[in-house]
C-alpha cells in the first residue's frame, strides 16, 4: 500500500476580504475531512500579506485529483465561497501533491 500524499494549497487572498475569509475557513477546515483530509493544518505568510497555505493529508491520487477539482473549480457549494475571496478566483488556488522521501 502505498504511502499518504502531503498536500500543499497556496493562493493570495483579497485585501479587504481577509475577515470574511477567515470566517469561511471555519466552515471549510472542517469539511475537508469528509474528502479524506487528515492532519488540516493553516498557514498565513508571515512575510508575504494575504497569502495563505493549507497542508493536508490525503490517502490516494485519486482523494487527490477529487480535492483539486472541488478546490480549484466553482462546483463546490462551500468550497466556491472562496472565489470572490482569492485573487483571480478559486482558479488561482494553487495545489500540489507531495509524497514523502526516505533517506537511505
């Protein structure tokens, strides 16, 4: 069986949109558990304002491809929230599967 993927999302939020982003993210922590996210953890820059990280874990590359398509596209109806929130949209939510090296 193969080893759970760490995935990265990065993506800048609007400006003046920070306190209504940061109240959807109450709502979407949570919920990315019902997608197979385990270990949720956030992230806000600290030397680059409005960009934010979140890093997860995820079972298998298709957990993975499903995860991307809710995040980065509008059909989701918690998950599209995020589109006047981010700049240049949900499309602009950057997504990257990492799995972990060993060393020998």
């Amino acid at each position: 069986m193969s080893e759970k993927l760490q995935i990265f999302m990065e993506y800048k939020v609007k400006e003046d949109m920070v306190t209504e982003y940061e109240q959807v993210m109450k709502d979407i922590l949570p919920a990315l558990s019902e997608y197979g996210a385990e270990e949720v953890d956030w992230y806000e820059a600290a030397d680059q304002k409005h960009l934010y990280v979140e890093m997860f874990t995820l079972p298998t590359m298709s957990h993975y491809h499903a995860m991307k398509k809710r995040r980065c596209t509008n059909e989701h109806p918690l998950f599209s929230k995020l589109d006047s929130l981010v700049e240049g949209g949900v499309k602009k939510v950057h997504c990257w599967a990492f799995v972990q090296k060993k060393q020998d």
